[in-house]
C-alpha cells in the first residue's frame, strides 16, 4: 500500500515536471520573478546577518568603557587630570587618554576620523599594518592611514600630505604605516597620530582630551566598575563595549526590517500575480484537465498535481533566489543594499563580508515567501481540480 502511495505521487511528479515544461514561457516568468522577490529578502537578512558578525569583530578593538564628558547635553572635553581621581577605583588596568573628531575635506566632501594616542599607547598598540610602522615617540607629523584615506587624499607614491586647521593654517604630515584591509570597517576613514599632533590640529590645551579609554582586568566587572565611574563622576558618559554592541544589533535590526518591510510590498504583488496566473486558466489547461478525469484522475490526483506543480516553481526559485543572495553578499558587499544598512558615506569602507546561512534564516525567507506562494495556489487548485469533464469537451 505504501509504495503504491509513493509510486503515484512520482507519476504525479512526472507529469507535473513535464506539464511545467510545456508552459515553460509562463511558468518560468513566474519563476523569475519570484527568485528575484527572494533574493531581494534574502540579501536583507544575509547582510544584516554578516553586518552584524563583522561587528562583533570589529568591537574586540574597543575599550572595555569609555567615558565622555557631557555638558548641557552635548559632548566637551575631558580634563587629562582627571586620570588621577580613576586610579582609586579597584579592578582597573589602564586609562588612556584620546583625541579624536572630524576632519572634514572640502575638495571631495569626505569626513576622516582623527584619533590621537600618546606615542606610548601606539607602541603597545597591536593594531594590524599592511606595511609601515606606528608613530614613534618623539617624531611629530607621523601618521597611520587606510588605504581609502590615501586614495582619497591622491597621494600615489607621495608620503606627506597637509590638513587645515580651524584657523585655516596648513599643518604637515607623514605617512608611515597603511592599515590592513581586514580591519577596513573600523579603519576605513581614521587617520592615526600622536596625541599632541591631534591636539594641535584641533586646537585644544594641552591638557584637554576627547575621552578616556578604561580598560579592566576582569570583563565580567565591567558593569560594576562602569557604576563606581558614574557615582565619581556625575557629569560624564560611561559607555561599556555591551552598550555599543546594543546599539550596533538595534540599529541593523531597525533598519533590516524597514527593509524587509518595504519588500513585503514586492511580495505581495507577487503574490497576486501568482494567484491571477493559477486562477486564470487557458482553454488548453481546462481540456488537458478534463482529458485528466476521463482517463480516471480524481479531484484528489488534481489536486497533487497542482500541489508539485507549485512546490516545484517554489522550491526552485526559492534556491535560485538564496544562491544570487549568497553571491550578492559574499562578492559584491550587498552592494544593492550597504548604503541602507551601513549609511552613507564618501569613504565606504571593504567589508569583506563571510555570510553566514543559519536554519533560523532559511526558515524566515522560507516563510516569507514560499508559504504565501502556496496559500496563494490553493483555491486556484481547487477550482480547476472541480471542473466538471462534461462541460469542456
């Protein structure tokens, strides 16, 4: 009984492939679209997928906190002293003082990231070169920067570049050091120099500072030695490298599902263009169904025939859509979709994304899409498998 059961449903199958082939112009317009439907939210969740995986790399970079000093709500800088009152506080390994901004540049509208560290702090520093060294203690104008920074500076073969100050006075550097690619996310757009070269550029005292980086000897103390920061100090921003992770995972979830919502239109769409191509059935279609019934098919057989029909157009366009997600992700950076998901920047950083397929994902893009496919051809299936033979031929 049960291989007869099986042996039907692949006759079915059979007649379903080849059924499919006979309409192949129809059927595989369908099947175009609906792969692209899917591969526009399978990109979505990839990318966000891989964002957010890159992101968590890129954060073994950050201090264990951070602490910015407010004023009326808005940053301002943190006396260097300031150090000394944190020295009491148990469970701290080091605090280093940073100058970091914006440097805005006029000829191509980029923004660069400045960041200044003391040359002590730089040559502890185990930050990934492509070639090159860091900034030396004691050699003013030294700089490290990323290979966008450099081609978007022109520099080419040239090593020594100019910035304005806010004066508008021209202060000069040398490029020593390139960072490496793999690091690109948080590097793209940095220029790297000693703390007094980033205090002169900005124009701040000598002992102003940006923010002080804290980092700890137990991590899972953090939280409590970042409470003992804010009872101290009162007036300044504590930030724990959890926090930042918090707001990198909210801030791709939000702008992941706006997207998928937005492509839920798509789908939709598509989904009634399903339902008037099954629902609306040729002259043809009809007498091929009532051959069907004089040869002894059954509403049942119809209906399984229906049913591989769909589940084939399905299930194919459903691999045809994952794998160009794939592709689109892995070697073009979701190009379609980063500058949703990432921001808009002049200096894009190569993210060089490794997505990541989980079950969890396959199953949602599967939900979203496969199922309404199918909900969408039922009542469609029913109305031709009840077709009365008599009434065609």
């Amino acid at each position: 009984m049960q291989t007869n059961f099986w042996q039907r449903h692949l006759n079915i199958l059979d007649y379903a492939l080849s059924s499919l082939w006979r309409r192949k112009l129809k059927n595989g317009g369908i099947a175009i679209i609906f792969s692209l439907v899917i591969f526009l939210m399978a990109s979505f969740q990839l990318l966000t997928q891989s964002l957010e995986t890159t992101a968590e790399k890129t954060l073994s970079f950050a201090p264990d906190i951070t602490l910015q000093r407010l004023s009326a709500g808005r940053q301002v800088s943190v006396p260097e002293n300031r150090i000394e009152s944190l020295a009491a506080i148990f469970g701290i390994r080091q605090i280093t003082p940073r100058v970091w901004g914006y440097h805005f540049d006029e000829k191509n509208g980029a923004n660069y990231t400045v960041l200044g560290l003391s040359s002590g702090i730089l040559q502890q520093a185990d930050l990934p070169l492509a070639y090159g060294r860091l900034p030396k203690k004691g050699k003013q104008g030294e700089v490290v920067i990323s290979t966008s920074v450099r081609k978007s500076l022109g520099l080419e073969n040239r090593k020594s570049f100019t910035l304005f100050r806010s004066d508008l006075s021209q202060i000069s550097f040398t490029v020593v050091g390139i960072f490496s690619e793999n690091t690109d996310i948080l590097t793209g757009d940095t220029i790297l120099m000693d703390l007094e070269d980033a205090r002169d550029l900005f124009r701040l005292n000598n002992s102003q500072v940006t923010d002080l980086a804290v980092s700890v000897i137990n991590p899972a103390e953090t939280n409590t030695i970042a409470a003992k920061i804010s009872s101290l100090m009162p007036d300044t921003r504590v930030l724990t490298r959890s926090q930042i992770r918090k707001t990198y995972r909210a801030v791709f979830g939000w702008r992941s599902g706006f997207g998928s919502v937005c492509l839920l239109t798509a789908l939709a769409s598509f989904v009634i263009l399903a339902w008037d191509k099954a629902s609306g059935l040729s002259q043809e279609e009809k007498r091929e169904i009532a051959i069907l019934k004089f040869l002894g098919f059954q509403i049942n057989d119809i209906l399984a025939l229906r049913f591989w029909e769909s589940i084939t157009v399905a299930c194919s366009s459903f691999l045809l859509g994952l794998t160009l997600a794939y592709i689109h992700v892995a070697s073009f950076e979701g190009s379609l979709f980063k500058p949703i998901l990432v921001g808009w920047s002049v200096l894009r950083p190569s993210l060089n994304l490794a997505p990541a397929l989980t079950f969890a994902d396959l199953l949602l893009v599967f939900s979203y899409s496969v199922l309404p496919y199918l909900a969408a051809t039922i009542i469609p299936a029913w109305r031709s498998a009840v077709i009365r033979a008599e009434t065609i031929i």
